[in-house]
C-alpha cells in the first residue's frame, strides 16, 4: 500500500499517503507514542501503544472522524513500550 502511519512524542498519530503529500491525517493520543503496528488479519486497523499505558485502534478508512474503535489500557502504573500481532 501506499499508507504511512507515525506516531510522535508530541502526542499524535498520522497517517500519509504517499501519493499525496497534502493528504495528512492525524489524531491526538493520551501520551507519547511507544509503538504502533498494523493488525495483519484487518489491515485497514491501526493500533498504537502510548506511554500513559494505553492501546489504542483505529479503522483507518475512519481516521478523520478521530474516533477509535477501541481503547483500553493495558498498564495502570506505566507505559506500553512494545506492540504486536501474533499469527
């Protein structure tokens, strides 16, 4: 594909799509992004690891309504520093 997704220490997410270099979408996180992967059994979801300890997902046909179709978090006391997906 031509989709590029980065996650920042300023607390956002974007999407690029390479063919475009006006095409930037992006969405805030609650902390600092650790890690980001896409999910290898729905390739259009987006899942991001931040440091307030919290996973989050998003459709990224759906990313400029800026809501997740899912959060929750995975470490109360601490940040997520790794993320991924077991076939």
């Amino acid at each position: 594909g031509t989709l590029l997704a980065t996650g920042s220490y300023d607390r956002t997410v974007a999407l690029v799509d390479a063919r475009s270099q006006e095409n930037i979408k992006k969405v805030k996180i609650p902390g600092d992004c650790e890690a980001l992967a896409w999910d290898p059994f729905n390739p259009e979801y987006l899942t991001v690891a931040s440091e307030d300890g919290s996973l989050t997902c998003w459709d990224v046909r759906k990313f400029s309504e800026k809501t997740p179709l899912w959060s929750l978090v995975a470490n109360e006391y601490g940040g997520v520093s790794d993320l991924s997906f077991n076939r």
